[in-house]
C-alpha cells in the first residue's frame, strides 16, 4: 500500500515503474483527482477522498532529486489571487500519507494566509522528504538537492513560487535561485530580502498583544511564555519578548545543538531552555500564560488540548491544529483563546512580496501589518476575529477561515486566474515526460 510506505520506499517504487516526475492535477469539471501516471491511482484516489486537508487543490507536482534519493514536491493549492506562494520545507516523514497530507494542510495555509495579508498571492507550499541515510547538513547535499528543486520550479512554469520555511536556510534559497526566477527570500547579496524569520516574529508578537487586550490581561510585561521550537522564527521571537519584558520564557526543541545555542545567546536572561525528543509535547503543558507553538504543524489535536494550562495559544508554526474544525471548537470549550497561525504568522510573506518591489526603508507596506491604525493590520484583524467568535459563539479559527475563504476566491485584477491556465498548459505539455 503506498500511502504506508515511508518516502524512501515509495522512492523505490517510482525508481521500479521508472517514474522520476509525477503529478496530481484536480480536474472542476468532473471533480476528480487526475495521476500522472495509473501507477498512482491509489494516491490521488486518497487525496480525492480527503475530507481533513484536501480543499480542490489545483495541483502537486514532484520529482526525484538528480544525484540523492531525496522526493521532491510542490503542492499547489488556490491561485485565484495570484501565483501559488509559500515555503520550501525539509523535513523527514514517516510515510506518505505524512508527506502528502503536510503538502496538502501547508498549502492550504498558505492560501488563507496571503489573503488575510491582502496580497495578491495564492497558497502553495513546497515539501522536501529528507532521507535519514544522507547527512542532512551535509553541504553538498545540499546544494545538489535545493539546485535540483529550483530545476522544478523553472519546470513548473511559475504557477508557484517558493520561499524559505522550516529546515531551509538564506543559502539554500540561493542554491535554488541559480536555476529558477520563481523564489523569494533569496539572500541580500544577490538582491533579495534575505531571512523572513525575524518579520515573522514580530507579526506573531502582534498576534499575542491582540489576544491579550481581547482577554484583558494588559500587556506582555511580567507574562510567562512557553515557546515550541528554538529555530528560525522562535530564536529571534525570545529575543523580542524580552524585549517586551516577559518575566520567563519556557522553550524546548528537538536540536541539542540548537538549545545550546540559544541559550548561551540569553544567558543573561530569564530562559529555561531544554532538549526533547519528537514525540515530546510537554512544552504545551507548561503553567504559562501564553503557549507559542513554533514547529511543526498538527501539536494541537485531543491528545495535546485537554493538558494545556495557558490562557492563550499564538504562534509561528503553521497549521497548528490537526483538525481544524474539531480542535479549534474542543480549545473554545476548554476556554483557551487561540490565535490562528494563518492570522498572525504573515509577516515572513509579506516581506517575501515586497521583495519584487524594490527596498525603501520603514516601508510603509511593511509596517501597516504591525500598526494599529490599518483596519487589516495583524491587532485588528485579531481582535476582529475573536470579537467575531465571542459574538456568535464559534471558534476563531472558524471566523478566520471563513473570512479568508471568501477573499481567497477573488481572482487577481490584472491577471484574472492565471495559475489555473499554466497547471493545465503542463497537463497537455505532458510534464512528466520531460524531465
């Protein structure tokens, strides 16, 4: 069954019906999910049937990296507003249904979050499934691996653009950037806007302050923190709530080197850091005020809700809910204020459209997400939606959904539904074939 094969198996597979690229396009008019090859008629039958994180997504497509066995996808979800846009994430999976539904949620993310941002952007987001006999850190695996993937987005004709997320760095973004025009946050040096994770940080910090005027609770001053994650965005999110003056931050991650790290850099700080393993949540559970999840997807389910202490959950990572109906109604009822992710986690995005645009300093694009005075800055916006949720008795991940669906659905001015076009122009080019 390939759904419970792991990545590497499922590599195997491809390599045995001599597949190295292979998509999932969904066809409107009859509402199915159309393979690129019957091989794979057994996933796309899966993907059809989903009802957790599939939502009619145009299209994923994917490819196996040239010289390591590394699986390669970008998973287009809604490109009404604009070109797919998201991250590239390197992660390791335990099987496929993993893999397709982590592609699946983030890109679904994606599309909500740049419409509540008001750019004039789709949702997408790319996956790389790391392969534990390789060296992840190893340099040139890695450039071989992220040239390959800039390959596929010039292969892809644009429909998507990629962008840095969890397990990719400024240097790879710059692997990717010599073989494709479609990617953001590429380094400084080479015209780009660099690392998106300390904007994110910041549009997270506003999220918090949101939660707590909406509760009354005052300001982050004198507050406990618990933050999941140490990496990209949670390093320099501590750093600014300190600088708001929490009295602790409680953070653990799954890197010892990571923890280390950080810690040494607050040394002089209230920080209580420490190492766990993957299966370890016990950071949600802390006696906190605030619980920032900053890792990975899926942490809040029935398993981790009923022992969170916290008043409040705002954070960076994506997808934070496993099921995002069912959780965000089961936090509603055990009185924990969450903030969606898509809502407050914006900021590395917005940084990554304004790349294209050219650099003026304190833009004013930039900054109107983390004022108070824009009616669609990151407060507002918050405090309009758990308003929204109080007023009618729904859960805030509901009232953000719904508001984000329907700006989602808008098709870009100038280019109308472009995305759309492109993924059935590589359908009739036969795509597959051609790599």
């Amino acid at each position: 069954m390939l759904l419970k094969m792991n990545p590497q198996e499922f590599l195997q597979f491809l390599k045995n019906e001599k597949i190295n690229r292979f998509y999932f396009v969904y066809e409107k008019e009859t509402k199915t999910v159309k393979p690129s090859h019957p091989a794979l008629q057994e996933l796309a039958d899966f993907i059809q049937n989903d009802k957790r994180d599939f939502m009619e997504h145009e299209g994923a497509f994917f490819q196996i990296s040239s010289a390591y066995d590394v699986l390669q996808g970008a998973f287009v979800h809604r490109t009404n507003r604009g070109q797919a846009a998201g991250g590239v994430r390197f992660w390791q999976y335990d099987s496929m249904e993993d893999y397709l539904r982590d592609g699946l949620r983030l890109a679904k993310g994606m599309t909500r979050k740049n419409a509540l941002a008001g750019l004039w952007w789709g949702g997408g987001k790319a996956v790389m499934a790391h392969n534990p006999k390789y060296d992840k850190m190893d340099p040139q695996l890695r450039e071989t691996v992220y040239t390959d993937f800039g390959k596929l987005m010039t292969s892809i004709r644009g429909c998507y653009v990629t962008a840095e997320d969890v397990g990719t760095s400024v240097e790879d973004m710059a692997h990717i950037f010599s073989q494709t025009r479609f990617t953001t946050c590429i380094p400084e040096q080479l015209g780009g806007s660099g690392n998106p994770s300390a904007p994110t940080a910041l549009g997270v910090v506003s999220g918090m302050e949101a939660a707590l005027n909406f509760l009354k609770m005052g300001t982050l001053k004198g507050k406990i923190v618990a933050v999941q994650g140490m990496g990209h965005v949670a390093e320099p999110l501590i750093g600014f709530l300190f600088e708001k003056n929490v009295k602790k931050i409680i953070a653990a991650d799954i890197d010892a080197r990571l923890v280390e790290q950080v810690k040494n850099k607050f040394a002089d700080r209230n920080l209580e850091a420490r190492t766990v393993n993957t299966d370890d949540a016990s950071i949600l559970f802390e006696a906190c005020d605030i619980v920032a999840p900053c890792a990975t997807g899926a942490v809040l389910n029935p398993q981790t809700i009923p022992n969170i202490k916290a008043k409040i959950i705002c954070g960076a990572a994506n997808n934070q809910l496993e099921n995002a109906q069912r959780d965000g109604k089961a936090l509603m009822e055990t009185g924990v204020t969450f903030v969606p992710d898509f809502l407050t986690n914006r900021m590395g995005i917005v940084n990554c459209a304004d790349e294209q645009s050219g650099y003026i300093d304190n833009d004013p694009f930039f900054t109107r997400h983390l004022d108070r005075e824009w009616e669609h800055s990151i407060f507002r916006t918050t405090l309009k939606v758990l308003n929204d949720a109080q007023q009618n008795n729904q859960s805030p991940v509901d009232v953000a959904v719904r508001l984000a669906d329907e700006l989602s659905l808008q098709d870009n001015p100038i280019y109308g539904h472009r995305g759309e076009k492109i993924i059935r122009s590589l359908v009739q080019m036969n795509w597959q074939d051609l790599g």
